[in-house]
C-alpha cells in the first residue's frame, strides 16, 4: 500500500507515489474514492515506475476518470 504524494488529477496519465517500492510494469494499482461518491475510483495498469522520483505513468490510451486527493 501506498500514497499519493500529490492529487491526480482527472484526465491523467500519471501520478506520483512514495518512492523506492517494487513496483513494475504491469502491476495494477487501485485508486479509492476521495469524494463523497463512493464509485469514484480507478483501477490501473502501469506502464511504467521511476523508484528515485515515484511516477507512476499508465497507458496513453487510458486517462484517470475521476480527481483524486493526494498529499504526503
């Protein structure tokens, strides 16, 4: 489990999480809901992790569908 570091934003194709984990290509990653819409989350699949900085980038084809907060 891990955090955003700071908010993703609707029509992303990448965030940033902690830094250093083992994540890899192909991992999926779940985004919950930060709203009070309980169905606004966002189920991912990476592309790619850069462990020094914690970017998270998924596929160009998709974008996120919904805000989501983040802070460290």
């Amino acid at each position: 489990m891990t955090r955003l570091q700071f908010p993703a934003l609707k029509g992303a194709t990448n965030f940033t999480v902690e830094k250093g984990l083992d994540l890899v290509a192909g991992d999926r990653v779940a985004l919950l809901a930060t709203s009070y819409e309980n169905m606004a989350g966002d189920d991912v699949t990476i592309e790619s992790y850069d462990t020094a900085s914690g970017l998270i980038t998924v596929n160009s084809s998709f974008t996120l569908n919904f805000y989501h907060w983040g802070a460290p």
